[in-house]
C-alpha cells in the first residue's frame, strides 16, 4: 500500500563521504542558506557606484562612519587605493614622488601616443602618473593636465609613453612642461616565481664566470624575485584610515582633509618595508606584522624580518623609536616562517604565522605587550582569512577550519573535504572572510581550482552550526554595520565595482537571473534491498512568485550512470504532483532560475512502497 513519507534532511551540505552514505542530508546546492533547518535562496546584488568601476581586483575592504556621520569605505587593489563615498568611487592612491620637468613631451602626428622625459624615472609599464601643471604641447593639441595614465611602454631609462585620448596634430619634440606626480608601482594580481628574463641582477650565477649575460633566464637557485600578489591592510585610526600595501611603508589618510577626495600619504618615519599592519584596541598602537627591525644606524629600519611584531608610540603613528620616553617596541615571534594576518578578538590581537596561533594583550609598563602562544600546527591560509565573531575568533587554514575559545581548535566541517580538493593552492593569498551578521553567518571567498580570482565562498553558521558553498563573483566583504546591507567588492566582465550584497527584495545579479538549488542525499527502501514506486509529490514551500523546480531522479545501484529524472514546475498554487517512477535509490533537487523569485522550502512528503526486490 502507498503510503506518505515525510524528508526532513539535516540543514546545511554534506561531502565528507558518498551521496549515497549521506542519507538523510542535503548533498549540494549554490545560492543556498538554511533558516530554522530549512534551504530558502539568498537574496542578490546590486552595483553601488552606479557607472563607476575601478582598476584591479580589490584584496581589502573597510567600512566605517566619520564624524560626520557620513558613511565611506575604502578597499585597495594591486593598482590602486579607492575611497567609496555616497554613489561615487575615489582615487586615493599616493603619490610617491613628484617633480616638475620642462622640455618633457613629444608626439607624433595622427598618433594618440606621448613620449614623456625624465631622467632615470624607474618606472615599469603599468604604473601609474598624473600630470599637474601642465603647458601646452607644442601645436599639438594634446593635453595632458590632471589626468591619469598609466604607462603603456617603457623606451629607455629615461623615457616612457602613455596613451591619450587625442589623435596629436603635429609631431613635437623636447616640448611643454609639468609635474609628474608618480603613484606607487603598481602591483600583481598574478603569482609567479621570478627566476625569468627579468627576474634577480645580471649577477644571478647560470654559470662557472658567475655572471648572466643579456637575454639569459636567472637560474632557479639566484636570488630573484617572488612576485607575490599584492596585499593591502586597512585599519582605523580614530575616524581616519591607516593602509599597507605589503611590502612598501605605511599610509595614512585624513578624512577630514580640506580638499575632497583628499589623496592617502606616506607616514615617512615608519618602517619602510611592513607586511601587514593592525591597530590595538583602546591603547591605540599601530601595529606592523612582518617589518624592519629598528637599528640605530639605519635610522629606524634595519633588517627586514618577517616574524617581526613592531609596534609604534601609543596614540602616535609617526614615532616607532624604542626609547625611554615612548612605548614604541618590538618583538620577534617564533614557531613558523612569516607572520600572515592577524585579527583582534575579545581581550587580545590573534596573531598568525604560518604555523602557529598568538595572543598579544596589552599589559602596559616596561613591556607593553604580552606574547602568548596558543596553538601550533593551525596557521593561517591568508592574511584575510580569519575573523572574530562574538568574541570566538574562526580562520581558514590550508588543510583545516579552526577556531579560537580560548585554544586552537579543529572546526568540524561537513564540507571540508569539498572546499579544500577544489581551492586553488596558488592563490591561498586571497581567501577572504567576512561576516554577515543579519544571517549569523561567517563567509570565506576562495579561487577554485583553475580560476585565478575568487570565485567560490563556503558559508558557516555558528549559531545553527550548518555549513554551505557555493559561486560568487566577490573578492572582499564586509558587514552591514555601515551602510544597512553587507558590502562587497566584485569582479565581472562588465569591470569591477563595489556592490549592495543582498538587499532587501533584490533576488537577481545586477538584473540577471540567480540560479540556486539545493539536492539531497540518496535515500532507499529496506536498506536498499527493495526497488520503492513513488507516485505523488506533496510539496511545502513558499514562492515570492514565478515558480521553482523539482526533479526526483532515481537509479539501481550508488554507481549506476543510467539514471531517470522527473522534473516538475512547482507554483504557489500546487497543491501535489502525480507521477510514477521505480528506482532503487533516489534524490530530490528544488531549484530556482525565475527572475528575481524567493523559495523556501519546508518538508518534502513523497508517496512510495516496496515494488519487489528486482
């Protein structure tokens, strides 16, 4: 007799083990969350800066309210530094140097190129300059005042081309003058080992004489370079800002600059080569992870070390001198290779190595700060790759999730196996996490394997304790705190821009159709030993409006490849579904790829019966 059974899979995806052997559970599923146990697809996004996209991929993001009350964020990219400020996205990138050149320009008639001069400019193609200041062109009719180009070729030591808008009317040359205001070199999105053509000196030994002549490679053991994908760290200090792009010196923007959007500067007297930095909570220090250690006779910045912790004068981001009269100081930590990121969390700054977990607590007096060492073997996968969520502090590491109650602990993950088989291992770099507070979730946004940008996230609930994944198109991410809904920063085809990450009522991409499904796990009659006839669906749901969809798909046996899928159109009015299908085993997937639809999903009620063992 055919009778009613009622599935109420476990909430959140199960991959430790076969679809199969995870009966009972949800499998898989993209654009899904559980609330209350129950699948529903997440709302969508929406572009901020409407019209305005920026260069680059952004590595961090802060958000946060002036004293003003006027709401702005800032996020960095390997080209740039970007303020956000109502609807519009700023250039705050600092300049570097500047210096005032005549004589400088040439063009070329029916071209759109200029040939700009300055003696030993040590630029690369791709770096950034602006021009202020600038005279005319000679007859040319190309003008280049306050604009900014990057440098599309490099000619000679001294000279470079940009490209400009304007076909020149003439040919000129030695002409014009301006200032060459130079922004930070620009940085890589890519990873890559230098040991090529223009990686090490010329000194890099390939051979008995030591030396490399022209057009040689460097040889794996020189010492070239790594080309790490550039990193910023952002921080407050107060309603201002305090950045690091790793490797360089610390920057320092004013948000009450006089003239608007004000530029980020250098803070000169700091280490000249910082990792990553933090600021302290209530002691306000600003903090350096991986850093020069201080030398006398090097004025401030010695060795670079990258275990360093250096710290500078409490309330004062321009003194970082040890002496009597400051609480500058320094620490080196041990157990690992390289400091990676850290986060503060309740009491105390969790501070990670590659291998290891730290405490560092304010304590005042002689010492400053106390070091403590919590955990080993739990390092950190990115410098972004850990958050603190109600005072318990959650990472990522390359093998494992963790989480920080007072030890380093393994977080049991229903998906591990999952995220951690498809995250692609060169770009450990650009894990990102984030918290989303309105749905209790922490967020980390990974490249899968064969992308270069992040592309995936996994999703964890620590309150409901469910774990999700899916794709997304966003590379940072920040929460609603500051501007009513989680903020992020996108790569598409269209450009990069800054979005509304799940407003209220918005349920598609920029206008485009979200599809999100969610299918569980295999489930049998009599373990299996007979074939189940199903031959009603009883749906229980709930449908903003269009419609979603159902499929019972069934099979003989776990590895069968011959399947048969029944696939229904649910709408707010089905009440049941009648079909016949026979299968030993079968699942359920309810999907949606309706315009700007919502779905929740409640208990699914199938009826079945053995149909024999054969």
């Amino acid at each position: 007799m055919t009778k009613l059974a009622k599935f109420d899979f476990l909430p959140g995806f199960h991959r430790e083990s076969s679809q199969y052997a995870e009966e009972g559970k949800w499998y898989d599923g993209n654009r899904v969350r559980f609330r209350e146990g129950k699948p529903e697809n997440m709302r969508g996004y929406e572009t901020r800066a409407l019209g305005s996209t920026f260069d680059g991929s952004a590595r961090a993001l802060i958000a946060w309210t002036d004293s003003d009350r006027t709401k702005r964020s800032i996020f960095g990219t390997p080209d740039k530094l970007y303020e956000h400020d109502g609807d519009q996205i700023y250039d705050i990138t600092p300049i570097t140097t500047a210096v005032t050149l005549t004589n400088c320009f040439g063009t070329s008639s029916g071209t759109a190129r200029v040939c700009c001069s300055d003696t030993n400019h040590g630029r690369s193609v791709g770096d950034y300059v602006y021009f202020t200041s600038t005279s005319a062109i000679g007859s040319s009719n190309v003008s280049l005042q306050g604009n900014v180009y990057p440098i599309v070729s490099v000619d000679s030591l001294n000279t470079f081309t940009v490209s400009v808008t304007t076909n020149a009317a003439t040919t000129e040359t030695q002409v014009g003058k301006a200032t060459f205001n130079y922004y930070i070199p620009t940085g890589y999105s890519i990873a890559a080992a230098g040991t090529g053509y223009g990686a090490a000196i010329y000194q890099a030994t390939v051979c008995a004489a030591g030396f490399r002549a022209w057009n040689e490679p460097a040889s794996a053991d020189a010492t070239g370079l790594q080309f790490e994908i550039t990193q910023w760290s952002l921080d407050n200090w107060g309603e201002d800002v305090v950045a690091n792009r790793r490797g360089s010196g610390l920057f320092y923007f004013d948000s009450d600059a006089s003239v608007l959007p004000s530029r980020a500067v250098s803070i000169s007297t700091s280490p000249v080569s910082v990792n990553s930095i933090i600021v302290s909570p209530n002691d306000r220090h600003l903090i350096c992870l991986g850093a020069n250690e201080y030398n006398v006779a090097a004025t401030v910045s010695g060795s670079f070390n990258p275990m360093l912790v250096r710290w500078s004068d409490q309330d004062n981001r321009t003194e970082w001198e040890p002496r009597a009269d400051t609480t500058s100081g320094e620490v080196v930590l041990t157990d690992g290779t390289r400091i990676v990121g850290a986060v503060r969390g309740r009491n105390a700054i969790n501070i990670w190595t590659d291998n290891s977990l730290w405490l560092m607590q304010y304590v005042g007096g002689n010492f400053v700060f106390r070091f403590q060492q919590i955990g080993t073997n739990c390092g950190l996968i990115g410098p972004h790759a850990a958050i603190d969520y109600n005072g318990i502090t959650y990472w990522m590491g390359t093998d494992n999730f963790y989480m920080n109650s007072g030890s380093a602990e393994v977080l049991p993950c229903t998906v591990r196996r999952y995220v951690f088989d498809d995250i692609n291992t060169t770009y450990y770099d650009k894990v990102y996490c984030g918290i989303n507070s309105e749905f209790r979730e922490i967020i980390w946004l990974y490249a899968s394997t064969n992308e270069t940008e992040c592309n995936k996230y996994v999703i964890y609930n620590p309150e409901e304790k469910y774990w999700v994944y899916g794709d997304m198109i966003f590379t940072t991410f920040t929460d609603r705190t500051v501007f009513g809904n989680t903020i992020t920063t996108g790569v598409t085809a269209a450009g990069n821009n800054i979005y509304n990450n799940e407003p209220s009522g918005v349920f598609t991409g920029n206008g485009e159709t979200l599809i999100s499904f969610a299918e569980s796990g295999e489930f049998d009659l009599d373990e299996g030993n007979a074939i189940m006839f199903m031959n009603r669906l009883i749906p229980d749901y709930d449908i903003s409006s269009g419609q979603i969809k159902v499929k019972l798909i069934t099979k003989k046996y776990p590895e069968s490849t011959s399947e048969i899928t029944k696939e229904f159109d649910i709408f707010n009015n089905t009440e049941k579904v009648d079909f016949r299908a026979r299968g030993r085993q079968a699942k359920i997937r309810v999907s949606c790829g309706s315009n700007n639809t919502s779905w929740r999903w409640g208990s699914v009620r199938l009826a079945l019966q053995g149909d024999g063992e054969r």
